[in-house]
C-alpha cells in the first residue's frame, strides 16, 4: 500500500478561495484532500452541510463520485436524483451536472477528477427550481 486516507470523522479544509464560487453556500462544505496514486487524477472528500450543493457544471474529463455518508442529490440531463452512502454516480465527459445534499441531510463524497477540470460556464436551466423542501424525506 503506497497511500492511504479516511474520510471517517474528518472535517476537512474551508473550501479554497478558487472554488468557493462552484458552492451555493460555500461555508457549508468542506473539502478533504485524499491521497490518488493514479495519474492525472485527484481525489477529494468533499462534506456538504444539509442544503449545501454545487452549482451546475461540466467536467470535460468526467467525475467519478463515491457517497460515503448522509444523503445527497445529483442533478442531470435526465432529472433529480436522491443518493445515500454507498451509491456511485459516474458522470461521463462533458455531462451537465450538480450534486449537493439534501435540504435536510448531509451529504460526504469522495471524487476522482482531472484536477481543475470542472467548467462552470453552463445553463442553470432548472437548477432552482428542481430542489424543494420535501427532497430525500
């Protein structure tokens, strides 16, 4: 084993000035970094307080998201989705995307990403409108 890291118990960092714009409520997440060995790649555990979710974006070489805690929410092409620890949500290169927590849960993922590859000059089409009060009750 070359590296290791737990999400378990962490708190993670305030999200970097660089990002705080990805966030709708930036001081509600939390951002971990993890070990990754694989080339080009970073892995992240990111801890979304309860109603904190990303803004909509693309990755254009993809995100891998692992759900290790609480429940969550990941919006698409094809709609709203409720996710809970242990769901994997692969989202291919160039797919239109968020994902946060629920209004009333927290949320914990792990991603795997091109550093830096996320573009957030994209349509919010329903993005408000799509996450009610009710959302993974």
């Amino acid at each position: 084993m070359d590296a290791l890291g737990t999400t378990a118990d962490a708190k993670g960092e305030p999200v970097p000035e660089g990002l705080r714009s990805l966030f709708n409520h930036p001081d509600d997440v939390r951002v971990q970094h993890l070990p990754c060995e694989l080339p080009n790649l970073d892995s992240l555990a990111v801890h979304f307080g309860a109603g904190a979710r990303t803004v909509p974006h693309v990755h254009h070489g993809g995100q891998h998201l692992v759900v290790v805690e609480g429940v969550g929410v990941v919006g698409d092409e094809n709609g709203v989705h409720v996710v809970r620890a242990g769901d994997v949500i692969s989202n291919p290169p160039g797919a239109w995307h968020w994902h946060g927590a629920t209004p009333d849960h927290e949320m914990t993922h792990v991603t795997f990403e091109a550093p830096g590859d996320f573009d957030m000059n994209v349509e919010r089409r329903d993005w408000e409108h799509t996450y009610g009060p009710d959302l993974g009750a």
